[in-house]
C-alpha cells in the first residue's frame, strides 16, 4: 500500500501527510452511529482517504466510498501449527467408541448366551458343569483377547456358539493389531482445529479477535449459535495480526485474520527460523472480501484513483507486489503431515504407557480377586489351630 500511495502521489500530482488514529484500529460503529478508528476520521472529514487496505462491507459503505478493489481475500482462522506428538490413548483409537461399545454388547451377549446355553444343557442331558457361570464369563474373554482355555460346553449348542464366537473373535482382533501397529509406527499428526465449529468446541486454545476491525464487527453481530459464541468467548483482543503473530506462532491464541497478511505471517517465520509454526485452517471463516482504500464521501479524488488502480491490476503490478511479500511460504501452506520427514518412528514411553496401565489395573483387579477367594481358607486354617 505505500508503493500505491507513492504510484498516486506521482500520477495525480499531490502530497500527502501520513495520520495515525488516535485509538489505532480500522473503525467500527458505536450505539450512536459513529465510527471509530480510520473509518472515523473518514465519516469527520479529517482526512482525505484511508489506505488500510479494508474489507468492504455494507456497514462501512454507508459512512465512506471505497475504491476499486485492490484485492480479493478472504478471512481465515490462524493457530499454532499441529505437531506429531505421542498419545497415551493410542492404543484404543484404532476403533471408534461406538465400535468398541458394540463389541462391549456382543460379549455381554455372547457371554449370557453361553451361560444359558450350558445351563439349559446340563438340565437335557441331566449333567453337571461346575462353576459354569465364570467358566463361560472367562471363555469369552480369553477367546476375545486370543487366550488358550481347557475348558469347553460339553454339547453341540454350546460348541456352535463357541465356533462362532472364535471366528467374530479373530476378525475383530486381526483388525485391530493391524491397524494399530500401523497408527503406532506411521507416524500421523491431528489436527484438532479446522473451522470455527472446532474452534469453539475445545477449550485447549483461547482466541482472539483484531481490534475495531470487521470480523470484530462481524461476530458482534451474528445471531447464530457458532459464529455467537466465537464473540461470547473471546479471551481478548489483539491490535492487529502482523503485531500478534509471534504470540500466535507460540500457541497463545487462535486468531481470525486476512489470509495475506497471515502468509506475509508465515513467509517471516519461514525466513526467520527455517520451519513453520503458523497453520491456516481449512475452512475459511469469510470468503471473498473485497479489500480496498477508503474515501470520505463525495472525495474528487476517487474516480482518479479508480482508474490509476485498474490500471496497476491490469498490467499485474499489483498481483506481483503482494507476492513479492509472501513468497516463502509454499512449505508453511502444506499440511502439518508433510512435516514429518521419516516414514517410521520408534515408540517411546508415553505411546506405551496406555497398555501397561491396563495390565497394571488387571493385575490389581486380579489380586483382589484372588484375596477375596483365599478368604474362606484362612479363616478355615486359622480356626482348626485354635484348642
């Protein structure tokens, strides 16, 4: 935009005084109807034109004129870049929840089948299966988890629901050793944040919002649930987002911002430390914004620079400043996966430490078990030694 002012200064003969608000924001409406920031200078003719570059909206249009778009953008949700990171709970994600409430069922059912299988058996065939209740309850379990057992239904109904529940057994534990072998050793990075549903869904990252500007504005206004919540629970403010980016790339806040001035963002990281830490979410928050320079009403200046500008976007001066600015940022634009340079990575400790948590819980659970079995014997043996 300063090359701009200075292409206007020379083409249209004047000279200007650069004036910064008193407040330093883009400018939105009080309950009054007057106007903060840059657009309020504009709407009190205290300046001639503003360059910003805004984003044209219908609020604004109304208390200045606006010149030929300079750009198309459009507004997106900009976070701390997602990195690979290990997952205590790893070892479960490879079926959903429902998945696993499912199998949950099927054993239960499995197991009461069983159970009234070989009681209804016993009763036919007038024969006797000791402890045939947790006989039947462990059969299905050791059969889930790919465990041998001694014991077996002595008649045919209880052997084809054994048959059965084998085969069930082996497809889903095949399954699931697969595919979790292959999420523990390829590495995958999740990408918690990709909308603003997702964004007020969590409550691990806070978010802000540019100061006087017109997403500010934007979300004020919104009547619906998402886009109402984004505003209700704003952590703060920031001045603007080329200030915020460090704090963004640190993973403070989310942010709502321009989607060039988050490459411009993106392109200084790139530069600067040789990695990405800045990630733009997929789903844009406000598509096609018209980005142009404000005027105050009736300025004689506008039709001069209306065709000053289309004649700069004509012969792609334009186009080829802005990429000038955000021309390091091809890798920073690549999903986080392509961040990960080896196809296999070693499991350490926190990857592991799920199922050993498990076996530490069934050890306890087991011993407890066992305690409250052995009971009766103590009590037994300590009694026959008294006189």
């Amino acid at each position: 935009m300063a090359d701009l002012l200075q292409i206007f200064s020379q083409m249209l003969k004047f000279d200007y005084e650069l004036v910064r608000p008193l407040d330093r924001v883009w400018g939105t409406p009080d309950a009054n109807g007057s106007w903060s920031g840059l657009i309020g200078m504009l709407q009190r003719e205290e300046v001639e034109f503003a360059l910003g570059p805004f984003g044209v909206s219908p609020q604004r249009d109304a208390v200045c004129d606006f010149s030929e778009a300079v750009n198309t953008d459009s507004l997106n949700l900009i976070m701390v870049r997602p990195t690979l990171e290990s997952d205590m709970s790893g070892f479960v994600k490879p079926f959903s929840v429902e998945v696993w409430l499912l199998i949950l069922l099927t054993m239960i059912c499995t197991g009461t089948a069983m159970i009234c299988m070989v009681w209804a058996e016993d009763r036919i065939f007038n024969s006797r299966t000791e402890d045939f209740l947790s006989k039947a309850s462990m059969w299905v379990i050791k059969a889930l988890t790919q465990e041998g057992s001694e014991w077996m239904p002595m008649g045919d109904g209880g052997r084809l629901l054994v048959t059965t529940w084998l085969l069930a057994s082996l497809v889903f534990m095949s399954s699931y050793s697969g595919i979790l072998t292959a999420m523990l050793t390829v590495p995958r990075v999740t990408i918690p944040i990709d909308s603003l549903a997702d964004l007020v869904a969590q409550d691990d990252l806070p978010w802000r919002l540019e100061t006087g500007s017109m997403m500010f504005q934007y979300f004020k206004e919104a009547t619906d649930d998402v886009r109402k919540k984004v505003f209700d629970d704003l952590s703060g403010t920031f001045p603007d987002c080329w200030q915020a980016r460090e704090a963004i790339a640190g993973g403070e806040y989310a942010a709502v911002c321009d989607k060039t001035t988050i490459k411009k963002a993106m392109s200084w990281d790139f530069s600067t430390t040789g990695r990405c830490h800045l990630y733009i979410a997929r789903e844009p928050v406000y598509s096609n914004v018209f980005v142009a320079m404000a005027f105050r009403s009736s300025s004689s200046y506008l039709p001069r620079v209306n065709r000053v500008v289309q004649l700069m976007k004509e012969s792609g001066i334009l186009p080829k400043w802005v990429d000038e600015q955000t021309s390091n940022t091809s890798q920073c634009l690549l999903p986080p996966s392509s961040d990960v340079t080896n196809s296999i990575e070693a499991l350490n400790m926190e990857d592991l430490a799920g199922p050993f948590l498990i076996l530490v819980a069934g050890l306890i659970v087991s011993s407890i078990i066992f305690l409250f079995e052995s009971a009766p014997c103590w009590s037994r043996s300590g009694n026959s030694e008294q006189p």
